[in-house]
C-alpha cells in the first residue's frame, strides 16, 4: 500500500475539519504497527477515525474490535480524553497533520514522513507522548524534550505560479532526474509529479536540465492545469482484475485502460481502499484471540478430567481406609502405649497389616492397603 501525498491529506482535512471541530475525543485505540482508531463525540453523533502512520487519515464506519489499550494509548487518554478539539490544519502543506486541543493547550501531531510518529505536546511545546523515540539529524523526537517542526523548503502547490514554476525549471541541477528535481521543491506526491510530467510528452527519468524551451513550456502548462483539474474531478480507486491496485484524486495516465471508481470524497475512498487489510488484521486477531480461548477451555477441560481422576482415586482411598478403620485404631492404640516398640515387634503384633515404616519419634507409622 502506497504512502499518503500532502495534496491528499490535505483534501481529506478540508473534508473533515467541519466533523471534528468542535467535538470531543472520546477514546484512543492502538492496535499496534503503526494502526490506531480515534473515537470523536459530537452532538450531531460520533466521528471514528482510522489513522495509519503513512498510509491514512479518514473517517472510517469499520470498527476492528479492541484489545487491551496499550501504554502508549493509555497515555494519550490520561491527558486529552474528553477534550474539546478546536482546530485540524497540515502544517505547510507537509505530510503532518496538527490536532489541536482547546482547554489543555495540547496537540495532537500525527506525522506522516519517515517511519511515522504520533507525538503529543502541551502547551508548552514540550513531547509528553510519543509513539517512537526518534533522533534525526537536526532534531530530537522524545519525551521531554521540546517538539521542533522538520526543516523543509518545498513549495505547495496553491504558491506556484507560471513564473515560479519555470524558475525551477532553469534552476535545475547538473545530472538530476527531472521526477527527483520536482519532487525536492514540490510537495505533491509523486504519482501526480510523474503524471504531470507524461501529459507533458517527457519521461520521469529525463535529465532535468536537458529540457528545451517547448518542454518547459509545456510542463508549466500542465502544472497550471493539474491545479485545476485537482479541484474539478473526483478521486477514484483504480481496480485490476477486479483487485484494487492504487487509488489518485486526478486521473492518471499511469492506469490508463484499468477499471476506475469515482468517489464522491476522499474519506470515502479511503475508507474502502484501506478496509481490506484492516479486516485481515482484525480477522487475525479475531483467530488468534479464537485460538486462544479454545486453548484454555482445552486446558480448563484436561485439569476437570485430571482433577476428576484425582477425586475419584482419593474417593476410593478413602473407603479402603474407612474399611480398615478399626484395624488402623488399634494399631495407633498400640503405639501409644508402646512408645519403643520396633518395627518388627509391631509386624509381629499385626501380622494381618503391611506395616511398611515406622518413625516414634516424628509419630508416623506408614502402611500399605492393598486393592
């Protein structure tokens, strides 16, 4: 499954600013590799949203049942459940998405770069959860320490103009792919960089500086179109031998002859492109969970039947000493008054007993009753 663009989330958080402003989270789930569900409230009802570092962040009507919370989950819920969220926004147009939270000061920064991060600050900006402790070069993503925003210098796509974009056109690095070139300034994910590119007559893999004057022309032109087209059509899932294969908020050239499916937003889209996995996973752990109780009722099974064998044996030792009764008070009336009497000196005195000890001075006398 393919990475999430910043143009992407971008069109999912302008879906979903008016479902979650406003509400309340209720409940935080973890779900482990980088898989979460947040329980939103809201009079109008409640908003579930699916969160897959990388891959996705949409409201989602799927519920994979729960397990216990983790630690991590558990932390977030201490400190910002019940909390009124005031505000959803992407930080300059990056692939993070900023949570906040009015009362506390927390927020919410669900990073969608790297290996992906969810870390929670207060209002002081100081880290108080995250979900992985990481060390980049220039900054440091733990408990404790201050939360600084990744350095970035790429454009989105709302700030290019015919002008900036041809710049970065002429300014082209000696040797560079053009696909490689675009994707360092621009932040538009490259599957649409890549069809930008085709619908201009070239190849991604073109020098970056070896483009004539028509190329650039023409790349300018569908830069300018691409802004408009994103606005105008819908997303849609691209299915493959009635599989899903990718999903685009444009159509693509790249699957160009493949069966499409429009949709009317993209939290939709979403929805159903990512709910195949989440089943198999919670179908997984439905199994293992299965797996699991069926184990201890075969435990729980096997110690009644040991426990029952058990009874039954004492139950019959018990009547054989209950038989033998008045023979085993005689002899522990014996010893009483005997209090030196030797082992064979008592056999010789019970011979109709199968005395095997005989230790007076801890007052144990062991026997053996047959069957």
């Amino acid at each position: 499954m393919r990475e999430i663009t910043s143009i992407e989330i971008s069109r999912v958080l302008d879906e979903l600013r008016g479902r979650l402003e406003g509400s309340r989270l209720r409940k935080f789930y973890d779900f482990g590799e980088g898989s979460f569900r947040i329980l939103f409230y809201k009079k109008e009802g409640n908003v579930q949203i699916y969160c897959r570092l990388l891959g996705t962040f949409n409201e989602t009507k799927f519920v994979e049942p729960a397990d216990e919370a983790s630690t991590f989950a558990m932390g977030i819920r201490k400190r910002i459940e019940n909390s009124r969220v005031t505000s959803l926004k992407q930080h300059d147009s990056d692939r993070m998405i900023i949570i906040e939270f009015g009362e506390e000061g927390y927020r919410l920064i669900i990073e969608m770069f790297g290996k992906g991060n969810i870390i929670l600050i207060n209002s002081s900006g100081v880290i108080e959860q995250c979900y992985k402790t990481v060390r980049y070069r220039d900054r440091s993503v733990s408990p404790g320490n201050h939360y600084e925003f990744p350095k970035g210098n790429v454009l989105p796509i709302d700030k290019l103009d015919k002008d900036t974009f041809r710049k970065i056109l002429d300014d082209a690095p000696q040797g560079k792919k053009l696909i490689r070139h675009l994707s360092d300034i621009m932040n538009i994910g490259p599957i649409y960089l890549e069809d930008i590119i085709r619908r201009s007559g070239l190849e991604p893999g073109v020098d970056a500086l070896a483009l004539d004057e028509d190329s650039k022309n023409m790349l300018v032109g569908q830069m300018l179109l691409f802004s408009e087209r994103e606005k105008a059509e819908r997303p849609r899932i691209y299915l493959e031998e009635g599989s899903v294969k990718d999903y685009s908020i444009v159509d693509v050239v790249r699957y160009k002859g493949l069966e499409s499916r429009e949709y009317e937003n993209l939290n939709q889209l979403l929805d159903d492109f990512w709910i195949e996995p989440r089943m198999e996973n919670a179908d997984t752990a439905i199994n293992s969970e299965k797996k699991r109780i069926e184990s201890s009722i075969e435990a729980q099974k096997q110690l009644i039947k040991s426990a029952m064998a058990e009874s039954d044996y004492y139950s019959k030792a018990g009547m054989k000493i209950f038989e033998k009764m008045q023979q085993i008070n005689m002899l522990i009336e014996y010893l009483k008054k005997n209090r030196n009497a030797k082992l064979e000196e008592v056999r010789d005195v019970f011979p109709y007993m199968n005395i095997k000890e005989l230790e007076l001075k801890n007052k144990t006398v062991k026997i053996e009753i047959e069957d």
